[in-house]
C-alpha cells in the first residue's frame, strides 16, 4: 500500500505522460508528420508537450499554420515569438493564396468567416508536402462529434473522416498503418478537458498571447455575442460599438470567435471564471458551430479537423 | 485527484445513454448551451422530459435512430476525481466498439433492467469485462421505478447475477439498485430505495481504490523512439524514449533488452528534462544505458531479473472485429504496445460461445464479434507477458495486412 501512495501520478501528470506517450508513437510510426498550429492554448500546450516527448533532440515535425488571415495580430506576434524562442520550422500557408488559385469566391455576410476554406488549404498543403499524419490540438470534451472520434484518426485521400468505420482503439496501441496518400490526424490532448489545459497552463507557467486575459476591446453585441470590432466583420449603422473588458475563451478568426466580458486578468482567476461559467466553451465563444446540430460532423467528414 | 475511467454497458433500451446523462445532468457537468440544444432536438422528437439520452449521441445517425453506434468519451469532474467515461454500445453488432471503449478502463457499469433481470446482453458484456480483466464491476439494476422499487427484485437479480459472475471468475462486484430517469441513488441516496444501505453511485465512483490498477512490481520499458540531436551540443547524447507501463526502475539497475537479450545497467533516467533516480509507470521517460548496444524502437527493456516470455509462438485469446473472418493460415500484423511483427494463424483451438460460454471446437474460422483462443507464428521473437499476469504487456492487436484496419483484440496466454 505504502508503494501505491509514494508512487502516484494526479490526474494533470497522469494526462501529460500520455500525450508524450501519444507524441512519440507518431514520431516512431510516420515519415512526414506535422504540428498543426493556431496560436490558440491548445496548440501551444501541444508544443509545450512536444518539448517534453523530444528535448534535447528537435521536433521530428514543423509546425504548419493555416493562416485565414482573419488573425488576432497579438496572436501572430505571439506565434513568431514562440518559433523564434524554440528554434523549431514553422510553415504557413495562407488561405488567401487557395481561394486565389482556386477561384474560391470570399465568404460573405456580417461575419464572413474564412473557416470552412480552410480545409482547403488544410489539404493542398498535406498534399504540398505529403504529410501522412497531423498532430491536433482538438479534445473531446468540446463538441460532441470530437467525443467520438480515435486518438490516431484515418483520414483518406480526400481528408475525410468516416464515423461509421473507425478503427478500434485499444489499451494504448496506436495502429498508425496507412495507404499511401492517406493520412492520420493524431489528438494527444483528447482526454484533456479545458479545465484540465488551464490547470496545466498553470503548473508549468506556459506563457499565451494577451488576448486570452481581460483587456479593453471594442466590440458589438451580436445576438448576445460580443464580436470585436475588425476589418473583417460588417459593421451595420444600427451596431452599437462599445468599449468592454472583455478576453477571449478560444482562440480563432476575428470574424467568428467572440470574447466573453470578463475581469479575469490573470490564470487563477480565469480558472475560478471557468469553474463557475455555465456555458461550454464553443457554445459561448464560436459563432461557427451553430449553423446546424452536426456542424462538427459534416465538417469533419469533408476533411476538417 | 486522480484519473478514472469507466466504461457503461446495457441492452438497447436498458438507459445507459440516460444514466450517463443523469450524472453530467446531477454533477452540474452540462452546460446551459448544451442543454438548451438538446431540449430543442427532444422538441423535435415529440417527447415530453428533456432526453439526456441525446447528451451522448454525437452522430447524426445516432440521434436519427435512437442507438449509440461507437464509443462517446464524456468528461466530468468533482473535487476528488476527474472521470472519464467510455459510452459503448450494446448491441451484438457493435461488440467491437465496446472492447475498444473497455480496454482502457479501471471500471465497468453493467446496467441491468429491474423488469428483465440477466438477460444474454448481460452475459456477453460481463465475458468482455472478465476477458478484459476490467479490475471493478458495478452492476446497477435499473428502472427501479418500474418495480415499485422492490427490494426482493434486486435480490432476486443479484442472485441470478452472483451465478454468472462465478462462472467467468469476476470479483469486485458491487450490487446498486437506481433509477437513472428519475435520479434515484444516482448523485443523492433515494428515499425510495431506503433498503438500500449502500453508497450512491457517485459516491461508489468517487471512492473506489484504483491504485493497484497500476501494476508497480513488474516492470516493463518498451522503447519508442530514440532521442539522437546531433548537435555539437548534444554530441553523444542518445536517449531512448517511452513510457514506463508498469514497475518501477533506478539508476544503476541492471536491465536486459529484448529479444534480442543484451544485458546492460541503467546510466541515468530523464523525467521532462531532468535526471531523477527513479522513474515509475505510467510516466513517460528517456533512459540511458551504460553501453553502447544496438536499442531501437520496438525493443522492450526490463530488468535482468524479471524476463518476460521470448517465444515466436503465442497462444492468445481474440475478439475478432472484422466481417473478414479469421482462418487458419491468414496472416496479420501483430502490434503489441510499439512492436511489430508480422505472424500468421497456425491453429484455431475453440471458439467461445458468448452467450452459454460453451467452448465449441473444429471451427475452421471465426467472425465478426466471435471470441476465440488461436495460436500464433510470429516472424521474430516477442517479448510479452500473460494478459492476467500483466496486462500493460500482454494486450496486442491484430491488423490486416491489406487493408490496415485494426482486425482483432488479443488477450496473449
């Protein structure tokens, strides 16, 4: 018994040694993988983790952005910075360049979101550089289409996922065979909740970009939904435009992530916010997700994350 | 707080999907957004009560019928525990997907409908929780309610329950009469249930012992990946990285790596970038051996005095998970933890009837969702361990070599 207590990992510890676990079974089973990164707390404590899985060696991945060019600019400083700090290859593909090669009409309406396009880009850049397996930052607890998917999720050649065909996934064996051409979309945080990436954020005193603490921001209320106000949205002559104090619970485009009022300016208090809200985490702050019951799903199946 | 994970198995309308959504719903881990989502979609459905059955469902084909289809993994937390729950389905046809949802958990909840006691969805779940050696069973007798709440009814069913439980040699069995509709014993102990002189369930989750879960006596390294920077900084350095699965190990012990059976001592242990002196499951690590011996992914590094079986013939139960079945003479990937080899069918010793446990021999082949004991020829030698001695080294999956697809569970002997 005595063992059993001196021996013991708390939920947070148990939650970082599998992520690395997950890390290095991609680093073992794939020649191309890749780190897909936001700027948002999920990826960077992926790469905190990666840190963790490889060091003093380096990432046997880049990081690959898709830009939308719809960004919060504190979080591109912040992503650049993070590179730079760690000396690990980022690559970025802009949305802009698919939809100009393509012939891809810009989104429109009042918060024309670039998001849908961006598998696109998602795909050709996969494709660019043949990776056969995207490391995510996607966790189960946010949307309930994420709840059901594998940790090594199969895509095919056309990035789809199939929810009715899943491979079973068991104890901690990671079956990452594939065909060529197909690709594998990996989740190390998928057993982690929000709470669970504040908590750690904390122990490890991970640094985020600002828009995640309280700050002034101009915004307009939208259907009870504060969206900051950017060159990115249409601003109709009966929005009212107000300066709050608001941050941000996720991390995506201007034009369809809205910020929570909040005087949470630092992590102690954002974990106290979070523990008391009452509204998930993509219900409050993705203005994307609402379109329809199986937004996720339908996005998933035509090769989004 | 620690971290446990428990699997939920019913019959199609036993109230699995309910019960789940009964303790996200009791525990406060559902959020207005979700819930005023789902009490449109029950709008839809022409229902009266919120269903929490569609907290669980996350497909659309799932919610247009009814049914969970593959495992949904739901979250929730309470000041000692963090919970992870595994929602599998039922049906025969989904088997697979409830081994995949069961192979990683510390518990099972085996509902049982109060009006219909043990019926053959009972069995086969309790065969998987026995085959998977899933170390707590709850079994809960459902739809109380139904039954005016008779205390002579859940006795009856705990004394048809006890005889198959016996049969399949599960232990740690604890008995809870609930009502999920309706909430009773689920959070809060029912006054209806006054009879009851036990815990309600979540007071069951948040308090059963799961340290043992982890085995700390056995100890067993599989390597991963090897940590070579080949900087000028880093000249020499070469780690070997993995996760510790079970035991403990110390600088200096002596250790044998396999199969191959070089025998070295331990250099030094790295924990997220520091030296420690000792390292225990389940922490991921890099190790560092005194010589320089050929260490690749794929070896499995243990301590000199602890040898697991070497063999390049394996007898192994399987729950086989493709319509292909198998046959004697198919050939498979064998992946057990981060080795690969390649094996072949040499015998089929009996298939397993899930429903009466009898053994049935001669079978020339087995299917979809059947569970059988077969031997395998493997291309090189495995280093492994009996799945009941140590099953952090003794589950390994088959997959097909033309299609990739993870083809069957295996339990090695």
């Amino acid at each position: 018994m005595e063992k059993y207590h001196l021996y013991h990992l708390d939920h947070l510890d148990q939650l970082e040694s599998e992520a690395i676990h997950i890390f290095r079974e991609v680093a073992g089973q794939f020649e191309k993988p890749v780190l897909l990164f936001s700027g948002g707390k999920d990826s960077i404590t992926l790469v905190h983790l990666a840190l963790r899985a490889f060091r003093p060696g380096n990432f046997p991945f880049p990081l690959l952005h898709i830009d939308t060019g719809h960004n919060f600019p504190e979080v591109l400083q912040f992503r650049d910075a993070l590179v730079h700090e760690i000396g690990e290859q980022l690559i970025v593909r802009k949305v802009e360049d698919t939809m100009r090669s393509k012939n891809l009409p810009e989104p429109k309406g009042k918060f024309a979101s670039r998001n849908a396009l961006q598998t696109f880009t998602l795909l050709d850049a996969i494709e660019e550089f043949k990776f056969d397996a995207c490391i995510g930052g996607a966790r189960r607890d946010e949307e309930k289409a994420r709840a059901k998917e594998r940790i090594f999720s199969v895509r095919d050649e056309f990035g789809q996922w199939d929810p009715k065909l899943q491979r079973p996934e068991l104890w901690n064996i990671y079956n990452g065979k594939i065909h060529k051409g197909e690709n594998v979309r990996v989740f190390p945080i998928s057993n982690w909740t929000e709470l669970d990436i504040w908590n750690y954020i904390k122990r490890h005193q991970i640094a985020l970009p600002s828009i995640y603490f309280a700050h002034q921001r101009e915004v307009i209320e939208y259907e009870g939904q504060l969206v900051a106000v950017s060159p990115f949205i249409q601003i109709a002559e009966d929005d009212c435009i107000t300066t709050k104090q608001v941050r941000y619970r996720t991390v995506g485009d201007m034009s369809c992530t809205a910020a929570i009022e909040s005087t949470a300016t630092n992590i102690d208090d954002i974990i106290a916010e979070i523990i008391a809200t009452k509204t998930s985490e993509r219900g409050e702050t993705r203005i994307d997700d609402k379109v329809s019951e199986a937004a996720m799903e339908d996005r998933k199946k035509n090769g989004y994350f | 707080m620690d971290i446990l994970r428990f699997i939920t198995a019913g019959s199609v309308d036993d109230g699995k999907s309910t019960l789940i959504g009964r303790l996200l719903y009791d525990s406060k881990s559902i959020m207005i957004d979700q819930l005023t989502a789902i009490q449109q979609q029950t709008k839809h459905k022409a229902l009266g009560e919120i269903d929490l059955a569609l907290l669980t469902d996350g497909l659309r084909a799932e919610r247009e019928q009814g049914i969970t289809i593959d495992v949904a993994y739901k979250y929730f937390s309470t000041p000692k525990r963090k919970f992870i729950i595994a929602d599998a389905p039922g049906h025969v046809q989904y088997t697979r997907n409830m081994v995949t949802g069961a192979s990683n958990a510390n518990l099972i909840i085996i509902l049982i409908d109060a009006r219909n006691g043990v019926v053959e969805q009972t069995k086969r779940h309790s065969i998987i929780a026995a085959l998977l050696k899933i170390p707590h069973v709850i079994i809960a007798i459902n739809k109380m309610d139904m039954v005016d709440y008779s205390e002579d009814t859940f006795n009856n069913i705990v004394i048809d329950y006890a005889a198959v439980a016996e049969s399949l040699g599960l232990n740690n069995i604890t008995y809870l009469p609930i009502s999920a509709l309706n909430g009773d014993n689920i959070v809060e102990k029912s006054e209806l249930l006054s009879w009851y002189d036990g815990p309600s369930l979540l007071s069951l989750l948040e308090n059963i012992s799961i340290h043992q879960d982890v085995n700390l006596n056995i100890t067993r390294f599989p390597v991963q990946y090897v940590i070579r920077p080949q900087s000028p900084e880093w000249h020499d350095y070469r780690g070997y990285a993995g996760k510790l699965i079970s035991g403990i190990l110390k600088q200096g012990d002596a250790v044998t790596v396999l199969p191959e059976g070089l025998t070295t001592t331990i250099d030094y242990i790295e924990h997220n970038g520091k030296k420690v002196n000792e390292a225990f499951a389940p922490q991921s690590i890099v190790l560092h051996l005194k010589d320089d011996i050929d260490v690749s992914r794929g070896n499995l590094i243990v301590p000199s005095h602890q040898l697991p079986t070497v063999s390049k013939e394996i007898t192994t139960l399987i729950c086989w998970m493709d319509a292909k079945p198998l046959q004697k003479g198919n050939r498979y990937w064998l992946q057990i933890n981060s080795t690969m080899v390649k094996c072949m069918v040499s015998e089929i010793q009996y298939a397993l009837d899930v429903n009466t446990l009898e053994q049935k021999n001669n079978v020339s082949y087995i299917g979809l969702n059947e569970i059988a004991k077969i031997v395998l020829k493997t291309a090189s030698p495995l280093a492994f361990d009996s799945y009941n001695t140590l099953s952090a080294n003794g589950g390994a999956i088959l997959i097909d070599e033309a299609t990739n697809v993870t083809v069957g569970a295996c339990m090695l002997q």
